[in-house]
C-alpha cells in the first residue's frame, strides 16, 4: 500500500470511529475495532453491533448495525471505454 492509500485508509477509519462512536454514544477513542480472518471489521467493545466500512477514493460509507450481520459497499463512478 503506498503512503496515500495508507494516509486515506487511516483518515477513514478516524472518521469511522467518530460516527460509530456518536451512535453508541462513547468517545471515539473507546471504539477498537479488530478483522476477522477474512478482513471483516468487528468492534472489539461492542460485540453485539455489527460494523461495515467500504472505502473508494475520497469516499468512506460506514453501517452499524443491532446484532444482524450487515455489509455495505461504495465505488467511485468510473467511465468504461
């Protein structure tokens, strides 16, 4: 991963960490997260919630769900020749 990718990933998972932590009503540096095997994210102090984040380009979608498995994805619109 070069130094950009790595810079939005970070930024990413910051702004991730404050949304999902306004919804569960924590602070943002309470919220840990942890990949399965697979890559999937987890909340380490919050089991119970699902977590999904999807990043593409400058954008960074973020679902938190009650306990249901939940998945989300963005894409960056590309032009196909």
């Amino acid at each position: 991963m070069d130094a950009r990718a790595a810079g939005r990933l970070r930024d990413s998972l910051v702004c991730a960490r404050a949304m999902i932590a306004e919804r569960l009503g924590s602070r943002a540096d309470e919220v840990r997260f942890a990949w399965s095997d697979e890559g999937a994210p987890r909340l380490e102090n919050a089991p119970e919630r699902s977590v999904s984040v999807s990043r593409s380009g400058d954008w960074t979608l973020v679902a938190l769900g009650d306990g249901q498995a939940i998945g989300a994805d963005v894409e960056v619109m590309r032009e196909i020749d």
